[in-house]
C-alpha cells in the first residue's frame, strides 16, 4: 500500500496536481465514491476530527483547516479533502495562525498548489461556513497557492466590525496570493464592505475555472468602514489580477459599483469564458465597474445585471435607490480601459448605459456582441475614447442613443462591426452631444428613433465626421440615416447614407447645422415625405463638393435635397452629382426655400418632379449658377431643369441647362421669380411652352423683371415659345444674348409672349437667329401683349405660314388695336415665310415702327404685312 501511494504522488508532481490541478478522476462504476477518493494521497479534516490525528485517512481526520495546510506545506501531499462543514469552532485549535477578522487563515503555504477540496458532487457538500461568527470566511495571504474545488464558502461578514475587515466576506486573496475555484467550488451568501463574495488585493490573483460559482453575496456600507461599498461578487484591487475561464458570478449585490466585479487601482480583469449575471448595484456597474484598470473580455457573457431596481434593500441599515446609474453591464472611469475581443453584454436592464466609459476611459470593441439590453447599448461621456473595430452593438434601446450615446468631450471611431436594430427616441443607433463620432467602416443598419437620427443623431456642435463605411435601412420622424442639429456638423468625404427613411430628410436631417459633402460621399435610395436624400432647415452652411446624392424619392418636395433656410443661409453645390431623385411635387433633385445658393460645378442630372422642378425648384432666396450641369431632368407641370418662384431670382453665368423636359418651361420657368442669364446655355430642352425658358404671372401680381444679357439659348423645342415663353413679368434680351435654333411647332419659334403688360424687350447686341415655328413667328410671337425693340437683331428664322421674324397679334386678348410692338432700332432682316418674311401685324394688333429709318429690310417675301 505504501509503494502505491508513492507511486501516484509521484504522478502528481508530474502534473496532475501540480500548478491548475484538475479536478480528481471519477470513481468507476466498481468503486464507490469514498473508496475513489481514498486511492489519491490526501490530508483529511474534519469538525469530528482531531489535530492530533494524522490525518491521512477519513477515520483520522484532522480537524482544523489550518493543521491540515501546515501539514501540507511542508509535505509531500498537496490535497486536503474536508469532510462536512468546518467552522469557527473546529478552527479554533488551529496550529497555522490567525487572523482576527476571518475564521479560516492561510499564509505563506508555499508555491505548489495546494488543493482543497470536498468529496465529489453526491459523496456529501464540503463547505467552510463563518455562520453566526461575524468574521470572513478565509483569508489567504503571502506565497501561497490555493485551489479550491467541490466545496462552499458561506456565511462571512467582513462590515468593519473587526480591524482590517472590511473586504472579502467569502474569501479576501492578498499579498501575492493565487487561489483557483474550480469545478464545485462556491462563495455563497456573504457580506463585506468591499468584495461579498472575494476580495483580491495587493497584488493577488483569483482564477475562476468552469462550473465554480459566486452567488448570493452582498456589500453594504457600516458606520466604521470607508465609504462607496463595492464589489458584491468580487473587489479587485491594487495591482491585482482575476482570471475567469469558466464558472459563474451571479445573483449579487453592491450598494455602490460592481455588482458581480469591481476591479480597482492599475488591476486586471481577463473573461475567456463564464457569466457575470443577474447582479445589481446602486450606482455604477451592475455587472463590472473599472476604475484606474483593465478588462479584456474575449469569451463567456454578462448578462441580465442591473443598476438597483426600487425597493433595493441595504442589507444593513435599510434604505432604497432608484432604477437609474451607469452602466449596467460595464462601467469604466479615468484611466480605465475595457477591450472586448469576444463574448456576449446583452439582456442588461435599464440606467444610463449598459456599457458606461467615462472621465478619460478608453474602450476597444474587436468582437462580440453587445444585444438586447434595456440601456444604451454604450454610453461615453468626459473625454472617453470608445474604437468599434468589430463585433456588433444590437436590439438595444434607450431615451437617447440606442446604440452608442456620446456626450461631454467623448470621442467614438468606428472602423468596423455594427451598430444594428436600436431604438431610441433620437439617435437610433448612436447620439451625439457636442462632441465628436468618426465613422471609416462598419455598418449602422435597421436602427429606429421615435424622433430624430434613426442611424444618428447629433446636436449642440457634435460632429459626425463619415469617411466610409455605411448607414443604411434606419428611419425616424427627421432623418433617417442622420440628424444634425443646433450647431452641429457633418463632414462626410466617403462612405454611404442610403435606404432610409423618415418624414423630413430620409437620408440625412439637419436643423440649424453645418454640412459638407466631398470625395466618395454617396447619400441614395432613401425615402421621405419631404427631403429624400436631405432636409435642412435653418441651415447655416452646406457645401457639396463631391460624392453623389442620388436615387432618393419624397412623396411632396424635394427628392434629392430640400433646404428651408434663412436669409444668411449660404449654400454651395461646387462638385459631385444629384441624380435619380424623384418628388411627387416639385424640386426632384433639389427644392429650396430661401437661402443663398452658389452652383459651380454639381451636375444635378436625371431628376423628375411630379409638379414643377425636374432637377431644382427655389422658393424665395436665390440662386447663381456659374458651371453646373442641369441635364435630363424632367417636371409633370413647370420647369423641367429649374422652377423659380415666391420672388426668387436665379442668375445663369455659366453652365449648362439640357435635355430637360416639361409642360411649361423645359429648361426653366419662373413663375413670381426672376431670371438672369449673363452666360453660359440652355439648350435642348422641350415642353408645350417654353422650351428653353416659360415665365408667368400669379395670383399676386407678375414676378419680378428678368433678363438675358449673355449666354445662348438654342435647339429648345415646344408647341408655342421654342427658345422662351412669356406668360407675366417683364424679360429684356440685351448685351450678347443669342437666341438661336430653336423650334416651336405652332408660334413663337425664338420667343412666345402673351402678357397684357410690357413682357419683351430686345435691345444692345442680342440676338434672336435662326429659329423656326410651324406656323406663326420664327422669331417672336406676340399675342395680347407687348414688345419693345431698340436695339439687337431678329434674322433668319423661319415660320411654316406667316410672320418668319415677328408676327404682333391680338387674339387670344380679343381686346381692342395697341401697340404690341414698338420698334425703334435695331434690325429684323434674312426672315422668311409663305407670308410676310419680316413683321406680320394681325388687324387687332398695332405696330409702331419709324418706316423711314428701315429697320426690317432684306425679308422674304416682304418685310412688313398688315392684316
């Protein structure tokens, strides 16, 4: 018998016990369980036992835990199996030593493992048990390497009723000590100040292995002890290390922070696997708190903690705290940093975070999921720093940010993983408060705000700065994707806002904010009531200076972009492409009401309007196109390019208006606004009336006079007014306008005109050349209303019937003779028609012409004809 047991603990030393002993083999199905745990070399201890005893068998129990460690320290066995419950009473006698504040005591038992354990699950529950002493369980200090296994630490009081005893009511690990629970090993139902259930401190180490647990305990505050009482599973502090690969810490409670962990003072807390779950605390941390320390979870769960509900009772001394405080699942604070490269925070309860950084924490997110709790998903504020590398952040919910909510100087990049399917009332997936959010990667999806910012939302001069990645299929009442509000910015320069949806500005909203859109940045495929792809109200500055808004629809204005904006709004269009958007009233790429435009270089292309203007409609304010390209849009009523209305006035000095198509006004149609055209070209444009141009009159008066004084307007075509119809308001052709080439399948082949007031004026060196009608007017047609010509030439234009350079009727007026066309200088020569080449004057028109100076000569085949 000798022979063999020297044998197995030859064995042991080989590694089945030595340093992270497994747990013993279990008997086989010929041996009981008693019989198995004998074959191994042990110190037994038992409350019926005697310190005189050897110790070596079950019948010569010894009976203090602390004989039993003396015992193995100095020898060669280094399993001690307890028998049954040891107490205050059978420790006693113990020949280790003693510390006054704890029942049980180990120090410096040596660097090999020592194993403490029960008999296996079914032989009988071992526990150490501080029932009724009102001390800790066990102390363990000093070079002293402790497994505990198959056992029960219960009933300690470390309140501060005893000196230097106020942390670890279970288990307090100090001074360089390691000790290990492993498979069956438990710290139940206790209470300290600091650390219920474990307290590790100076530089001590807790490894927690599968299928061990801490349940159950408690810290509550006393009137002798420091205050703030944390930790209720575990406290962890200075320079100290907890390892978790398996087991459990759940059903505890801190009257601070820390519900299941608090890791305090340059200390480590690594989760490989396991679950901090169903613990509360008051304040911080219903899960883990950090402070000054570290966490690195890449495996196992925090689960279903929460900040204390009310009714929370203070195991001493009563009293109560409100559902309310930070972090439910983690809290991190000053130079704290939280890394999750795995594992699983969700199903937490409500406060003001499930994972909370604070006052300069940093957090890393490489992994994980971080789901379905009933907080936001991360809450940063005071200089904390949060990076979202991957992993994913899902079914969160909360007042604001769902997902991430950043406030008070914090920073948050995101470079990769998810933000997916949060609610909130503003920011759906990530809010911020005047602080900044860098996105270069990743996906913000199916996010919802009751409010604003289904995606996200900023204000107060918070910044979302988008260089990739995508925010996409969100909604929310404003914006969608995005919502900027109260001096806040967005500088988007890549990435994609697209497939969202909300009743102001599906892609992205913005109210009294900063916008700049360059690069790669592409806003498409949302949808809104009004602003599609952007709404901004009482904006101060967007520039679009590249990317592309395109594919977005509003039900009513503004399919692309609408702005609401101020008289000091300013708003510049130097790049990029408006494209494919679609309004069911008007502005399909852009409606505007107010503000300062300035379009040099967007080409604004492909847009339709189930009203007035295909590409962009401006109500008041104004705007200046110097090189942009208005092409292939299209309206149902006016303004297949651009609609201008309510006194806006729109200034044409380069760029091109093409292609476009409408009822009235192809390229463009100012009804109550005005035109100037200093260069560039409208050209190729249809519609009924006014190919290129259709101007007219409203219930309030005629809009405001509007010129032409450069630029060229050719090859338009419409029924009546091929290059320009004048239906109200005044339009001067002066300086170096050319229109030219333009047809009209009825009148008006250059320029139709039917106003009751003075509408058309040529003069200076413009020019109406080459256009042609169907029937009436090559050049100009005039009915029931008024022309004034000094200056400027009307010359080869063409008309199918009568009138090749200018018929002056008064049909549709049916009012009596006057003068529709005064002219007094310039030329009308090289016109033809089958009748009256040059001016046809119908019988109810009148013609004021100086017949001596020859003003219209060289027409074929005459001049001037007078009905």
């Amino acid at each position: 018998m000798k022979s063999r047991i020297l044998c197995l603990w030859a064995l042991s030393l080989a590694g089945l016990f030595f340093s992270r002993c497994a747990s013993p083999p279990p008997p086989s199905a010929e041996e009981p369980a008693g019989a198995a745990a004998e074959e191994i070399p042990a110190l037994f201890v038992s409350p019926a036992g005697s310190d005189a005893a050897g110790g070596l068998t079950q019948e010569t129990a010894l009976r203090s835990l602390g004989a039993a460690v003396a015992a193995a320290k100095t020898g060669d066995i280094k399993r001690i199996v307890v028998l049954g419950t040891l107490n205050s009473e059978s420790e006693a006698a113990s020949a280790f030593g003693s510390d006054p504040a704890s029942v049980f005591f180990i120090s410096g038992a040596g660097d090999q493992e020592i194993l403490i354990t029960g008999l296996p699950e079914g032989a009988g529950r071992a526990a150490l048990s501080a029932e009724a002493a009102g001390k800790r369980v066990i102390r363990i200090e000093g070079a002293s390497r402790i497994r505990f296994e198959n056992i029960t630490l219960s009933g300690g009081r470390a309140d501060g009723k005893i000196e230097d005893g106020f942390s670890g009511g279970g288990l307090h690990i100090c001074s360089g000590a390691r000790v290990t629970l492993a498979g069956g090993a438990r710290v139940e139902s206790n209470q300290a100040v600091f650390g219920g259930g474990a307290a590790v401190r100076d530089a001590g180490q807790l490894v927690m292995e599968a299928s061990s647990r801490i349940s159950g305990n408690v810290t509550a505050p006393h009137f002798q002890a420091p205050a703030n009482p944390s930790g209720g599973g575990v406290y962890i502090r200075t320079k100290s290390a907890f390892i978790m690969r398996g087991g459990e810490i759940s059903g505890n409670a801190a009257h601070n922070s820390g519900g299941g962990v608090d890791v305090n003072d340059d200390s480590d807390f690594a989760m490989m696997g396991g679950a901090v779950r169903g613990n509360s605390a008051k304040n911080r941390g219903g899960g883990v708190a950090l402070y000054d320390s570290r966490f690195v979870l890449s495996g196992g769960s925090i689960a279903a903690n929460v900040m204390a509900p009310p009714g929370f009772s203070n195991p001493v001394g009563g009293g109560s705290a409100a559902a309310a405080g930070e972090g439910t699942g983690v809290f991190a604070l000053d130079s704290s940093s939280f890394t999750m490269k795995g594992g699983d925070v969700s199903g937490n309860g409500g406060g003001g975070g499930t994972v909370y950084v604070r006052r300069g924490a940093r957090f890393i997110m490489e992994g994980g999921r971080i789901a379905d709790n009933n907080s936001p998903g991360v809450c940063l504020t005071g200089l904390a720093v949060f990076t979202l590398k991957s992993g994913e952040i899902r079914g969160n919910t909360g007042y604001s940010g769902g997902g991430v909510l950043v406030e008070e100087g914090a920073a948050f990049t995101m470079t990769g993983g998810g933000i997916y399917e949060n609610t909130a009332v503003y920011g759906g997936g990530v809010w911020l408060n005047g602080t900044s959010f860098t996105l270069q990667g990743g996906l913000i999806s199916g996010n919802t705000a009751n409010e604003s910012g289904g995606g996200v939302a900023s204000q107060n001069g918070g910044k979302l700065i988008m260089e990739g990645g995508s925010i996409s299929e969100n909604t929310a009442s404003s914006g969608g994707g995005v919502f900027i509000s109260h001096q806040g910015w967005i500088t988007m320069s890549g990435g994609e806002i697209k497939s969202n949806s909300a009743r102001l500005g599906g892609g992205l909203g913005m109210e009294g904010a900063r916008c700049t859109l360059s690069a790669a940045a592409v806003i498409a495929g949302n949808s809104a009531e009004s602003g599609g792809g952007l709404y901004a109200g009482e904006n101060r500055v967007f520039a679009f200076e590249g990317g592309a808004i395109r594919e977005n629809r509003a039900e009513k204005n503004g399919g692309g972009v609408y702005i609401r904006g101020t008289e000091s709004s300013a708003y510049f269009l130097e790049g990029g492409e408006i494209s494919g958007n679609s309004a069911g009233a008007s502005g399909g790429g852009l409606y505007s009401v107010y503000g300062k435009w300035m379009l040099t270089g967007t080409g604004i292309k492909g847009n339709s309007a189930g009203d007035s203007g295909g590409a962009a409609a401006f109500s008041g304010g104004s705007c200046f196109l110097r090189g942009a390209l208005i092409d292939g849009n299209s309206a149902n009523a006016q303004g297949g390019g651009v609609f201008i209305t309510a006194g806006a006035v729109f200034t044409l000095a380069g760029g091109t208006i093409r292609g476009n198509s409408a009822v009235g006004g192809g390229g463009l149609s100012a009804d109550s606004g005005g035109f100037v055209m200093r260069s560039g070209e409208i050209s190729g444009n249809t519609a009924e009336s006014g190919g290129g141009l259709f101007f007219s009159g409203s219930a309030g008066g005629f809009g405001p006079a509007s010129s032409m004084e450069g630029g060229i307007i050719r090859d338009n075509h419409a029924q009546r007014g091929g290059g320009v119809s004048v239906r109200g308001g005044l339009f001067t052709l002066t300086g170096s306008a050319i229109v030219s080439g333009n047809q009209a399948e009825i009148s008006g082949g250059g320029v139709y005109a039917a106003s009751p007031e003075l509408s058309l004026k040529l003069e200076g060196g413009a020019a109406i050349s080459g256009n042609s009608s169907g029937r009436f007017g090559g050049g100009v047609y005039i009915d029931g209303s008024r022309f004034l010509m000094t200056g400027g030439s009307i010359n080869w234009n063409t008309a199918g019937e009568y009138g090749g350079g200018v018929v002056a009727a008064n049909w549709s007026a049916g009012s009596p003779a006057r003068d529709e066309f005064v002219l007094r200088g310039g030329a009308i020569t090289g016109n033809s028609a089958p009748r009256a080449g040059g001016v046809y004057v119908t019988k109810n028109a009148s013609f004021d012409y100086p017949f001596d100076r020859q003003l219209a000569v060289s027409n074929e085949p005459d001049d001037i004809y007078f009905e």
